[in-house]
C-alpha cells in the first residue's frame, strides 16, 4: 500500500482528493495533509510517504520549492503537481526538479487514480531494481570475503611469493605491512552452523576497531589471527590479551571454554607459516609433567614459589629461566598446550578455591593468591570457575561470613 500527503492551501481541495484516493483503500491511504509547503515540510520528514501530491501555489512556500527541497532529502518520494495555470515554464520546473507528474485543474478522480497507478508502477520497479543491486552487492562482497580468505590461508601456508602477497593484500585493501608478527589460533569443535554465526559476529563486536589485527575464520571450525606491531613486546602482549579476551568471551557468551593458541614471533611476511604452524600444532600437542623441558619445569617451580607476588609477570619468569619472554612464551605454550599467563592464573585460582574452602576471607585470598585488587580477583575467579568467591566459599565451607 502507499502512502500519500497531500498540500493544498484550499481545504475543500484537499478533501476532494483525500475522497478520490479513498475509492482504492487497498493500494493507497493518506497519511498526512497541509496547507502549504512551510508547514507540509517538518510532516514529511517524519512521515516519509510514497507520494506527495501537492499544489503548485500556495502561501509561504509554493510546491516548486518544496518539491526542490523535498527531492535534495527525500530523494526516493515521488512527487506529483496540480496547477492552474496551463504554463509550459511551470511543467519544464517541475521536470528539472524530478517531478513525476504535472496535472492541471480542474482534475477529476479517474485521472488522479489514473497518475497514482502510474506512479506506483514506478516506485515498485525502483524497490525491485533497489533489491536487485543490494541482492548483487551481497554476492559480491560475499565472493570477495571468500577471496581474502583464500589468499590469508595461502598467505599462512607458506606458498605465495613477496611480490603476491603484496599485490593482493593491497587488492582486499589489507593493511599487512608490519615489524613483527604472531599468529593465533582457535580451532572450533563440534560447532554448528547457528553458532558459527554466533561466533563470527562476536569475535567482529570484539576485534572491532583493532587496526593491529587481521583475522578470519578458515573453513567452518577454525579462527585465525595475524596479529601486526613494531615490536616483540607489542605484538606479544597484544596476543596474550586478544587470546584472553576472547577466550572470556566465548566462555560468557556460548558457555565454551576455548584455548587461543599463541604461535612463534617473525619478522617477514614469509616467516608467517612458521608462527601458523606453531600455534595449530600447540593445539595437539599432549604432554606429561615428565615430559616437560628443564627451563619449563624450572617456570613452573618459580610459579609455586611467588604466585602470591601480583607483579609477578612472563617477563620476570622468562629471566629467571635465561630465555626472552617471546622466545619462552613459545616454547612454555608449545609443551604445556597453555600459555603461561593461563597457566599462572590457573594456578592461583585452585591456590584461592583451596583457601576459600577453608573459610578465609575473600580479601585475605585475593592476596595470598597472588591479586592486589579484590574486585579483579573475583571476576577472574567467576570467569574461570563460573561462581564468583563468595558463592564458592558458601557452596564448599558452608559458611556466611561475609
């Protein structure tokens, strides 16, 4: 059904034409009238109708220039003029405006009905041409997303020259150029359809605005991220952040807990599959204690002995082992299958679920598990054991101290 205004500074007018339309209840219904142009404006705007029909003098402000300011904000409203005055200089106005009928008075209904399923034909072509383009737009973009898919994993693999990569990144507009790199990864079991949708627009509410990042999702289970800085410590803690947050996000969202693993830091383009192929593999990788390395046996022994200094950090715990922080983080993340500010949390969490237990206060736990901020250490605590301190201390100590 459309919708049409009407303008016409003659009351008896406007009723005439409002009896007219109302002969054909099922194709059209008016939403508003005016007396003149000044009026008719604020209206329109709001209402935003299909159709104006409006007459050509009137106070204040005529429909000449109305419809030149209506078609400048409204262009898609069609427009249609009833005059008096059987003037060639009027009709030409109107044409160069864009309107879409000049009708002279006096107009009987068959005429108008006549212009208004003329006019409608118009605007139902329109919306299907409008649909048309936006159903071809979408399988554009559609193809092209699936396009800079196909060159990031190729990107990944290893097996496109410099003078390629280069050229495509620019094509899909992807800003690749960086000093360093890291990879991340997240392989997305069991994972339906509906959810994958689910996944796609968080991870993009997520890394929204995040110039640094570039990411995908590469088949139907599988999220990957280049992650682009100046500097080992820049692209380092940008990883260590961007795998927590989103490792919180989908546990918040979906009640999954997802492990981001954190590849090896490069320095060229070329070097990317290297970091690809160190965080897939960290996902596999199944080790025992015994297994364990010297230099990550010696972290996790330092861990036990100051998780409950808050500043203690994989910067300090890579010194302490005689490594950097980019080079151990790999390999501490590679042998256990976490990186080590998971690990580190984990194990300040089971250090708090053990004195809670015991009935302690949440203050004296955050402290001696390691959180100089109480407030932190209970939305780290819920996010990782889905009670917050107080709900675990009454659950397993049965105690309501406060």
């Amino acid at each position: 059904m459309k919708r049409i205004f009407i303008i016409d500074d003659e009351a008896i007018m406007r009723s005439g034409l409002c009896k007219a339309i109302e002969k054909k209840p099922d194709l059209y219904t008016v939403c508003g009238e005016a007396s003149d142009g000044e009026m008719a404006l604020a209206q329109l705007l709001e209402l935003r109708p299909d159709i104006i029909i409006s007459d050509i003098c009137m106070p204040f402000m005529d429909g000449i220039d109305l419809s030149t300011h209506i078609k400048k904000i409204l262009p898609f409203v069609h427009i249609v003029i009833i005059s008096g005055y059987d003037q060639f200089e009027y009709a030409q106005r109107c044409i160069s405006i864009g309107v879409d009928c000049y009708l002279l008075k006096p107009l009987d209904s068959a005429r108008l009905l006549e212009v208004l399923s003329e006019v409608s034909r118009r605007i139902d072509e329109e919306k299907h041409k409008f649909q048309d383009l936006k159903q071809m737009k979408e399988q554009i973009d559609f193809e092209s997303d699936m396009l800079r898919e196909s060159f990031l994993n190729h990107l990944l693999i290893g097996d496109l020259p410099l003078n390629s990569i280069l050229e495509l990144a620019q094509k899909y507009e992807i800003d690749i150029i960086a000093r360093k790199y890291i990879v991340l990864y997240l392989k997305l079991a069991d994972t339906v359809n509906e959810e994958l949708l689910q996944i796609r627009f968080l991870i993009a509410n997520t890394l929204c605005n995040r110039n640094d990042i570039i990411w995908f999702l590469s088949g139907t289970n599988q999220f990957i991220a280049i992650v682009k800085g100046s500097s080992e410590e820049e692209v380092l803690e940008n990883a260590y952040g961007t795998s927590q947050t989103l490792q919180h996000e989908l546990y918040k969202k979906l009640n999954k807990k997802y492990a981001v693993q954190i590849g090896t830091i490069v320095g060229r383009l070329g070097s990317l599959s290297q970091s690809y192929n160190d965080a897939y593999h960290n996902t596999t990788q199944q080790n025992t204690a015994a297994s364990y390395s010297e230099e990550v046996q010696h972290a996790m022994q330092y861990i036990n002995d100051h998780y409950m200094d808050s500043s203690l950090t994989l910067f300090r715990v890579a010194s302490e082992v005689g490594f950097s922080p980019s080079h151990f983080s790999t390999i501490f993340s590679r042998e256990v299958g976490k990186t080590l500010i998971d690990y580190l949390t984990g194990f300040r969490i089971e250090r708090a679920k053990e004195l809670l237990e015991n009935n302690s206060s949440i203050l004296d736990v955050a402290e001696k598990a390691g959180y100089s901020d109480a407030k932190y250490f209970g939305y780290v605590f819920k996010r990782t054991v889905g009670l917050s301190p107080r709900e675990f201390r009454n659950k397993y100590a049965g105690s309501q101290q406060q």
